[in-house]
C-alpha cells in the first residue's frame, strides 16, 4: 500500500509537471514576438556589417553575449568558447528564421539574418539567486515533511494490520493464547475483535476435545480394571489370551491419551536437569541392536550436558526409532543416528531407508491419532500418537522437530534442542 501511495504520488507530480510545462510553453508565446522585435533592435544598432565593438559594449552593459558567424568574418563577445555545437534549439511556429534553446542553465536565441548568423546568449545568473536557492530548497523540505507525514500517517493507520500479521503468526505456531491487540473502533478493529473472537472459541473447542478424550480415557480404567479381575476366572487358553492382548492394547491407548494430556498441559513442570544427550541417546538405542536392519548412532565425542527432562526425551527417540525401524526394510541400510552442535543449539538427526511418506500425509503427520497408513493395523502402527506426543515434548523444552521424506527412498527427522548448559 505504501508503495501503490508512493508510486501515485510520483506519477501525479510528473503529470503536474508535465501540464505546468505545456502551460509555460504556450504561455510564453505572446511574449514571442518581443524577443524577436528587440533582437531585430539589437542587429539594426550593430549596423552592417556588425561592429564588434558596438557588440562588445552591449555585452558589457546586459547580461547578453552574441555570437556572429558572417560570410566575411567570425566572432563572440563571449569571455571564452563555448559548446555551442552541442546546443538543441527549436524553431519558433510563427518564426522559422528564429529558434531557441538552452544549455548548462543559459538561454540561447538563434537569428538568422540576411548578414549572417547570430546567436544571442543570454546568462542564466538567475539561477544562482540566493532567494530562488531558498525557495527550492524551501520546497524540498516541504515535500520531504509531506512524505514523511503521509509515511507515518499510513503506518499508524496499518498498525492493526501488522499486529493481525503477527497474531496469525502465533497462532500458527499453535498459540491459542495470544490476543491481538485491539487499537482501533473502525472496519480494522473490528477485524481485530473477530479474529480475538474467533482463536477464543477455537480454543474452547479443542480445550472442550482435549477434555473429553481425558475424560473417557479416564472413565474407560475402571471397566477395564473389572474385566481384568473377571478375566482371571477365566480358564486358560486362546480365548483368554486374545481377550488378555485386546485390554493391554486398550490400556495402552489410554495411557498414551493420557500422557499425551499431561504433557501438554504441564510444558512449565519439566524435570529439567543437566542430561548428556549422547550417553541418553545410547541408551536408548541398545534395545535396537537386534532388530532388522539396525540402528547406527554416529556418535560425537562430547562431555556436554543440557538441560532436559531425560524420561520425557525418551519417550520421544523411542517413539522415532521405532518408527524408523518399523517401516524400514529388513535388507535396507541400516538407521542413522547423528548429533550435530551449533550456536546455542543441538541438532538430533534420525535417517531412515524404508518406505517414506506421501507428500500429502507429510503436512498431516503431526496430528493426534492421524496415521498414513489407512488399514489402521497394529501391524502395521501404532494408534497414531507418537509423532504428536513428540512434537508436544519437544516444543516443551522450546525446540522444533521436522520431517523431510521420499517416498520409497526414507524419511529424516531433525530435532533441534535449545543448548541450554
């Protein structure tokens, strides 16, 4: 907008420009016919042929110079030579024997003359008037403080706008509790007011979802707890052992909802403490080295500590190796682990060789109980938790994690941590 402002302002100035100069133009044809009766004046007392002399004492009595070129002589009362090849004149519509131009701030008029050519200089000391440098300088800084005024004005005027930008922004970062402020009682407060009002009642409705998962997950406990004690009568066999796996894969849910929960609600109450990420992450991947194809941590040799909620941390490379051994092939490389440092930071990498995920899954992956896999067997995956429990946790110690995949090539996760010693 300041731009489009800017821009207009300039092509109505070059049009205003453009209309005062026609204006000038055409008035100064009246004034035509003077210039040429006192230059007729002027050759009629240099006589025939010219007198330089009685040239050279016009010259020193006005502020005009003439240059003569006859068929029997040249000359210029001009103190030195000019450019005068360079100079573009024009010739007069009611006077083609006259033209006139001007050149390095000088006015020149051309009269061609039965005697020869004369080109009459007339200096533009004008110019260089204190007053006039005054007045044009005046007008710069009359212009400058316009521009300056209307930059301001429009930038207080847009001020709710670059407040909504940055409200829309928190709100994409999954702020629910940022409120724009309200500057304003026109259209763009009103603006303001819907967009408050409507991260207010976006919020209340996920809250009221949140709540009603934990609620269930909650309430589901005490039935299973029953069937659990009602299922120890039951005589030993398959039955019993495929209605023994269907509770623990029940209870399995539950605790993850819940957990899920608790993390969310609890970013302020990490266990932070100083945490060897390398030593953790070791831990974390013997439990793999059995399993096909393997995990390879490349290790960096480092005492460093940070500040991290160790079991919560866990959780989150348990989760991502399992998923990366999980949909990796039984013959594909096998899964690298890397740590990288930089400023104030910690870079986590996790590469896999299997499967990869569909660019249409990819912006999806992050939400609760979502799965690319659409057969939703627990062959196949989990309950489509995981990923949104570590992105939770890790947000919770002010990190980021991302996904990058192709599709049959593997996937990478990068998890970036804050360095905090």
């Amino acid at each position: 907008m300041l731009a489009i402002i800017l821009v207009t302002g300039i092509c109505i100035n070059i049009a205003l420009w453009g209309f005062f100069g026609a204006y000038r133009a055409m008035a100064g044809r009246p004034f035509q016919s003077n210039i040429h009766q006192y230059l007729n004046y002027v050759i009629a007392d240099l006589g025939s042929p010219p007198d330089y002399g009685k040239a050279r004492q016009i010259a020193d009595q006005t502020s005009l110079q003439i240059h003569y070129q006859g068929p029997e002589a040249s000359w210029s009362t001009a103190p030195k030579s000019r450019d005068l090849h360079k100079i573009r004149l024009r010739a007069w519509p009611n006077q083609p024997h006259v033209r006139s131009g001007m050149f390095h701030g000088r006015f020149y008029f051309e009269y061609r003359h039965a005697d020869g050519n004369y080109l009459f200089e007339l200096s533009g000391e004008y110019h260089k008037n204190p007053a006039l440098r005054r007045v044009h300088g005046l007008i710069f800084i009359t212009i400058a403080l316009i521009l300056l005024g209307a930059y301001g004005l429009i930038r207080r005027i847009l001020r709710p706008v670059r407040l909504l930008d940055s409200g829309v922004k928190a709100v994409g970062r999954g702020d629910l509790q940022y409120r724009v402020a309200v500057t304003k009682s026109d259209e763009l407060g009103q603006l303001t007011r819907a967009f408050n009002d409507m991260i207010g009642r976006l919020r209340t409705m996920l809250a009221a979802k949140e709540q009603l998962l934990r609620d269930v997950s909650h309430e589901l406990r005490s039935p299973l707890t029953r069937m659990k004690v009602a299922l120890e009568f039951v005589e030993a066999g398959q039955t019993k052992e495929l209605l023994q796996a269907d509770i623990h894969e029940i209870e399995e849910l539950i605790s993850q909802i819940l957990d899920a929960a608790r993390i969310h609600h609890d970013h302020g109450r990490l266990n932070l403490q100083p945490t060897n990420l390398a030593n953790l992450i070791q831990d974390v991947t013997a439990a793999y080295q059995n399993q096909s194809p393997g995990v390879v941590f490349r290790e960096t040799r480092s005492d460093r500590t940070f500040k991290l909620d160790p079991e919560r941390i866990k959780i989150v490379f348990k989760n991502l190796i399992d998923n990366a051994v999980k949909y990796s092939n039984k013959d594909s490389a096998p899964v690298e682990i890397s740590i990288g440092l930089r400023k104030n930071w910690v870079d986590v990498t996790i590469a896999d060789n299997g499967i990869g995920i569909e660019p249409g899954a990819l912006i999806h992956i992050w939400e609760p109980f979502y799965r690319a896999d659409k057969s939703r067997t627990r062959e196949t995956g989990g309950y489509g938790l995981g990923l949104s429990l570590c992105k939770t946790i890790v947000e919770a110690h002010g990190g980021t994690i991302d996904i990058s995949s192709t599709p049959g090539k593997g996937t990478t996760v990068l998890i970036s941590l804050p360095g905090n010693t």
